[in-house]
C-alpha cells in the first residue's frame, strides 16, 4: 500500500519559495492503476520522484507497505530505492555500452547475490518481446524497444511499486500501444501499484483511477 499525506513540496529560489506541490493526501493498494495527468510543470516528476525516494517532500510523509523511505538511514535508504521501487523515465536512461540482457540485470548487482536475476531477466524480455535482441545495445534498438527494456528492467526485483514518467512519450501510436499493453500485463501480473504520468489520454484512461495535478493539487478525475 503506498500512502501519501499532506505531502507538500516547494523549491527554494533567490526571490522566496516557489511551491510546486500542496496538500496531496492519497493512497492507493496493491493491483491499482492511477495516471497523473497535468500541464508541463505543475510537477508531476517531481511527485513521482518523490514517491520514488529519490527527493524529499518539504513537509507531510509517503509510506509504502507502512515504511517511510525518507526516515531511513542512507544505506536503507539505497536498498528500499532498488528493492521497493521500479521506476520508467521518460528518456529510458539505458546503459549504451552494456547489452540488453546486462541492462535488465544492472539492479541485481547491488547488495546480495540475487540467484535466479538471470532467469527473470530473460523471462521479462521474453514477455515483452525482446527474446531476440538480449545481445543488443540500445543504439541497435528502436525506440519502442527501449522503453520495453527499460520497463523489464524497472520490473528486475519485482518492486511493489512501479512509477512511469511518460512511458510512451516518445513513440508513435503503435509501438506506444505496445508498451502500455506490456505494462498492463505486467502490472496485473505482480500485483504492484502502478502510477503513470502521461500526456497520452488513451493511456491515461485505461487506468481506472485518475488524477490531474493542477494549481498545485491533486484532483481525483475518474467517474
Ligand atoms: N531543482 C529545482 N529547483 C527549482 N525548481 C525546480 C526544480 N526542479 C523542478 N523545478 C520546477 O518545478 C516545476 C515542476 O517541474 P516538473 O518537472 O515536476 O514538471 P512536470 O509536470 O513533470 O512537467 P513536464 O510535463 O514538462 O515534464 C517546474 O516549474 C520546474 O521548473
Ligand atoms: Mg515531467
């Protein structure tokens, strides 16, 4: 369960605090879906890599499974980002210089030895059709396929939680609908809390529950 209340963020600037976030109290369980919808700045990645662990909130608290990842020492702190977390960036964010196969597993390599990272990997690009190109770099890969790495890369430690920022932003209709389609599958599959932001209405409305983040707020949209 990922809860969030009374989260607040601004950023300090020389002419005082710009708020970018205010007020935002929601949650949602394990095997839901929600999209964030938003004009560009109003702070929809900065909300996500709040929930991500990757930036405090000024004030309020987010827990997932009753953790709050912001009261963590900074070596808990790492494991609960890599353990807890997947997370789909807009731009991929793949390791030109590694294969496929190798960027799937870069989340393994931290910490314990993780025994069967291997197998799933290649499960996970079997699933989202890459079986093929597992010895490709990435600048041998289309875009779609990318994102499709990068989404079994986000799914390697089977995270409770997985946060896309703009997961098809930069494909066409066809190889979008592909990866929305895998990301589905693959959020049903393990059952984890699923928030995409996107532009893309198509997207954002095949998650039953929707916000829009405006004026600083988060609104629930969904009928
Ligand atoms: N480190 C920072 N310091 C000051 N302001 C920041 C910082 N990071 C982001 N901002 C501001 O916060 C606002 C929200 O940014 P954010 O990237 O979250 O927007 P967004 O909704 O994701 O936009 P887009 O749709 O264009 O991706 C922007 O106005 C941005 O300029
Ligand atoms: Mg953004």
């Amino acid at each position: 369960m990922l809860t969030v209340s009374d989260l607040a963020k601004s950023y300090p600037t020389p002419r005082g605090a710009l708020e970018i976030l205010k007020d935002l109290t929601f949650s949602l369980a394990p095997g839901e879906a929600a999209s964030i919808v938003g004009p560009s700045g109003s702070g929809k990645s900065t909300l996500l890599y709040i929930l991500g662990a990757l930036e405090p909130p000024t004030t309020g608290t987010v827990s997932l499974d009753g953790v709050d990842p912001f009261a963590l020492s900074p070596a808990e702190l790492a494991v609960f980002r890599n353990q807890r977390v997947g997370f789909v960036f807009q731009d991929h964010l793949l390791l030109p210089q590694c294969t496929v196969l190798e960027n799937v597993l870069v989340p393994t390599l931290v910490g314990t030895t993780d025994e069967g990272a291997a197998d799933r990997a290649r499960g996970l690009l079997d699933r989202v059709g890459l079986a093929d190109r597992m010895d490709h770099r990435p600048a041998e890969l289309s875009g779609g396929e990318r994102q499709r790495v990068a989404l079994a890369r986000a799914l390697i430690r089977q995270p409770p939680l997985l946060l896309c920022d703009e997961p098809t932003g930069n494909l066409d209709g066809a190889a979008g609908g592909t990866v929305a389609a895998m990301l589905f599958d693959l959020h049903r599959q393990q059952e984890t809390v699923l928030l995409v932001v996107t532009h893309n209405t198509g997207l954002a409305a095949r998650c039953p529950i929707r916000f829009e983040l405006r004026g600083q707020r988060l609104e629930r949209t969904d009928p």
